[in-house]
C-alpha cells in the first residue's frame, strides 16, 4: 500500500507538469506515461480519464496500446478489425502505431495460442513500410512480453529473429552498439547465457575500436546501453567500469548542456539498474556537476 500511495505521489506531480507543457506533443507523451501507470496500477478509470484528454491526432495510437491492455475477450475481433483498417491506410504513423497494438494484444492474449500467433504474425506482414529498427525494436517487445510469462524458449527465438534482422544490414557504430546490447540483455534473460556473456564481451571491444568514429555527443547514449546489459548479466563491476567511461565520453563535448543531459541519463540508469557508483565515481559526478554553467 505504502509503495502505491508513493507511485500516487508522482503520478499526481507528473500530471501537473503536463498541465504546464509548452507544447503539446510533450503533454500528451506525459499523459500517456500516466495513462500505462495507472493501467499497472489496476486504476482503470484513472487511466481512461487520463487517455482522454490526449489529442487524438497525435497520440491516438499510443492510446490504444493502452486500450489493448484492457480488451475484453469479445472485443478481440473488433480491436483487430480496427486494426486492419488503420493498417490499410499506409500511413506510416498509423501503419507503426497498429503494430504496436498488435504486441499488446500478443500479451494480452498470450495464454491463448491462436490469437497470440495471429497477432505475431499480422506484425510480421505488415511491417514492410516501417524501419528496420522498429521492426527490431517490435521483435524484441515481443520477446520482452514472452519473458514476462516465463516463457524462454519463444522469447529466444524472436531474439534470434532480432539479431539476423540486424545482421543483414549495415549500421554507424552508435546505432548498432545500443541494438546489439538489447539483444544481449534479452538473449541472456532468455536463458542462452553463455552466449549472452560472450557477444557483451565482444560489444564493448566493439566500441573502444570504433569510438573515434562516433561524433561526442553520442559517445555516452551509446555506452549506456552495453553498460545496462551488463548489470542485466549480473556483472555489476564490468557495468561500473562502463558507466565510467560513459561519464568521461560526456565531458568530451565542451558544451555544458550536451554535458548535462548525458550525465543526467547516466545516474538514471544506474538508478533503475541498482549500480551504485564507487567514491571514484561519485567524485567524478560532483566534479562535473559543479563545472557546469549557468542554468545546468
């Protein structure tokens, strides 16, 4: 009860930021974040009454993921004849949206073999518009989703989908080091460890040959990624070390905001993944922190 009130807490102050978001594209992201909360949360009016006030032009698919979360079993076919409408328009934004609501109803529906396959394979037909990285990105939800009902075996395979997908085509070093972490934090949760450890091994040598090919303020968004993937694996000391060299490659860029923002994303990370920094670092972190300019 105590951990809910305190989701509350933030919930609340979350939906007061958006009533005071300059634009509104930033509003409706906030209250679609409060929106999947609250559906977490079993707080169902909430999460319609927060879902509503999204401008439907430009957030309407992302509402119905949401939706998806929540479709009853007889609604099944009416959601997926919805589908299928915005999936003909060839719009791409409606094409992407669709196809994420297709991996919520693969999750929803995941116990029942029929609908859950329908729904991997209507992804998989109708992707051909959409970029290879949100094909990647579909596969690797799927797979997180598969996990989420203890089930490996299917979430390895996708994760084998993933990594051919990402094989068969050539990436800038700062695009595939982040894909390829994913994949090996998803490979090793899916129980190929051995495999998993190798590749993250092979990852960050992969970095450090190619570092002076990727432009500064790329560096650390880059690192974090493979940095994660190691605490993921349970090796929080080779995790720390790549936090480390995340938070020098920030300080490349003699701009303070680029500085900022990056030192910002590093300490979330170590926040959600339970890495606490060593004297070293935090005295790293105060140090930056205290040479940035005015207003950072």
């Amino acid at each position: 009860h105590g951990v809910t009130n305190e989701v509350q807490h933030y919930l609340d102050f979350a939906e007061q930021i958006a009533t005071i978001a300059d634009q509104d594209w930033g509003r409706d992201q906030i209250k679609i974040k409060i929106s999947r909360t609250h559906t977490l949360l079993g707080q169902i009016v909430q999460a319609k009454r927060v879902a509503a006030g999204v401008d439907a032009s430009s957030e309407s698919g992302k509402v119905a993921r949401v939706e998806a979360t929540l479709c009853a079993e007889d609604a099944f076919v009416l959601q997926v004849e919805e589908l299928d409408r915005l999936i003909a328009m060839g719009d791409f934004d409606a094409v992407k949206n669709a196809l994420y609501v297709c991996a919520e109803l693969f999750n929803r529906f995941y116990d029942n073999t029929e609908r859950r396959s329908q729904m991997e394979e209507k992804i998989k037909t109708s992707w051909r518009q959409i970029p290879v990285f949100i094909r990647i990105d579909l596969l690797l939800e799927l797979a997180d989703f598969a996990l989420g009902h203890t089930d490996q075996p299917k979430a390895l395979g996708l994760v084998n989908e993933a990594k051919i997908i990402i094989d068969e085509h050539t990436w800038p070093p700062e695009s595939r080091i982040p894909l390829e972490a994913r994949i090996i934090e998803c490979r090793f949760r899916s129980g190929d460890e051995e495999a998993a450890r190798s590749a993250a091994a092979d990852l960050r040598t992969l970095y450090n040959q190619h570092q002076s090919e990727i432009i500064n303020i790329d560096k650390a968004e880059t690192l974090i990624p493979v940095a994660e993937a190691f605490q993921t694996m349970g090796n929080s000391a080779e995790a720390l070390a790549v936090y480390k060299q995340a938070v020098e490659a920030a300080v490349e860029n003699p701009n303070s905001r680029p500085r900022a923002e990056d030192l910002s994303a590093i300490c979330l990370s170590m926040a959600k993944r339970l890495v606490e920094p060593d004297a070293a670092l935090w005295a790293r972190i105060r140090e930056i922190k205290g040479a940035l300019g005015d207003p950072w």
